[in-house]
C-alpha cells in the first residue's frame, strides 16, 4: 500500500449531525474521509444488535461491503439510570419510527418528569467501528462515553439528537449550549475517536 496515497473511508452515518462532528473530529488524520451523502443512496441497514458494539460493527460491515471500501460507523445513544438504560441502543427509535429528535426529547422529558436531580444520571455511549473488505471478520473498535444528567427543560440549539437535555459532569450547560469544539473535547464521540485514532493511523498505513 503506498502511504503517499490518501485513502478513501467511508464516513458510514445517515444522521447529519454525526457527519459534522466525524468531520471534525477526524480532520488531522490523513485519509479521504467521504460521506454517504456523497455517494449513491443505500437503505440503512436494520440495527438488531443487543450492544452499541454490535450495532456498529453491522454497519460498518454493510456499508464497506456495499462500497468495497474501508468504513467508520459509530453506535451511540443516551443511557439513563432512572429508566433501567433506556433508550440505550434504542435512543434513535425512542418512542417508535417516525418521531424527530426534538419529540424524542419532548417524550425523554415527559418521561421523567418526577425523577428528582439526584436520580437524573445518565451518559452518551459511542462505539465506534473501522473496518474494510481486505479485514475479513477483524475490525477496528473503541468506546467512549461521557457522564452526566437529564436537565428537567430543553436548553441551546447546537448539536443535535438529546443535546438539548444533557448537561455534562462539572457543566451547567447542555451540550448544545456548548460550541462544536467544546462538545467534542468532552464528548462520548470525540472520546471515541481520540481511542481508536492511533490504530485507524496504522492501519491506512499500512502497518
Ligand atoms: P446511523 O445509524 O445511520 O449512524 P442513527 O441516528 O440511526 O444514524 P444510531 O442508531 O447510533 O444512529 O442512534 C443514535 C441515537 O442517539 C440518535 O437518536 C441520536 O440522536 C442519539 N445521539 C447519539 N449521539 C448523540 C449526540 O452526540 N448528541 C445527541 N444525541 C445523540
């Protein structure tokens, strides 16, 4: 493989918001990072996996199979004490299919409403998986989370998904009160990138 050569990974995500911070957060690293939007229209692939880690190495796996090309997909969602995990590896069907992120939310909040501060802890997950067609059943994997609470109201406009409702460990602020690059500093999914980043490095160089 030659070095000098960028390659191409696939930036496997359909959720815009994802895209944004993968971009961000996946800028220093040498490659052609390209996003589905970029691409002919696949369906998503159904997530019946019981773990983050699961759901995100089946997309990944589908995704760099469909393309023939390497691929980084990530599973994430909200885990809160106060409601047993959930929405856990649910948080993107929450509530049921064709809800938007802010009834989500809206439904997250109503939810639990009675629960006092004290019993409002939760954290973002985010597996993220690198795999590609040459890796046969190997792939690339790291987690990263990040602790903190269910505010009782919506607050900010950045982000997207439950940001508006999830104020971070040591913050007053919900994450989308917080800009891009506060976020990822803390976030479940800049932490899993700046896990998995060394390896992703070594394997598009070919080590
Ligand atoms: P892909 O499967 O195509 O990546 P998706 O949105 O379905 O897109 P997931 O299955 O991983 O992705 O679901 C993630 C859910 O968790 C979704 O509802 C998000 O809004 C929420 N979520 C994940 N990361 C988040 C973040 O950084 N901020 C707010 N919400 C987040």
């Amino acid at each position: 493989m030659n070095p000098a050569i960028p390659q191409r990974v696939l930036i496997a995500t359909q959720n815009s918001g994802k895209v944004r911070e993968f971009r961000r957060l996946l800028e220093h690293i040498p490659a052609q990072f390209v996003g589905l939007e970029e691409l002919p229209h696949v369906d998503a692939p159904s997530e019946d996996g019981a773990t983050f880690l699961d759901n995100a190495r089946l997309k990944a796996r589908y995704y760099s199979e469909h393309f023939d090309s390497a691929a980084l997909a990530d599973d994430s969602g909200l885990v809160v004490d106060a409601l047993d995990g959930a929405p856990g590896v649910h948080s993107a069907r929450y509530g049921g299919d064709g809800l938007s992120d802010e009834d989500r939310t809206n439904l997250l909040l109503s939810t639990m409403s009675d629960v006092p501060q004290e019993n409002r802890t939760a954290r973002f997950v985010c597996a993220v998986v690198v795999c590609r067609p040459s890796m046969g059943e190997e792939f690339l994997h790291a987690l990263g989370t990040v602790e903190g609470r269910i505010a009782f109201e919506k607050r900010g406009v950045n982000g997207f998904g439950y940001d508006p409702v999830f104020v971070p460990d040591g913050e007053r602020r919900t994450t989308a009160e917080m800009d891009s690059e506060e976020k990822d500093q803390l976030s479940h999914r800049g932490n899993a990138i700046r896990a998995i980043a060394p390896a992703l490095e070594r394997l598009l160089l070919g080590e």
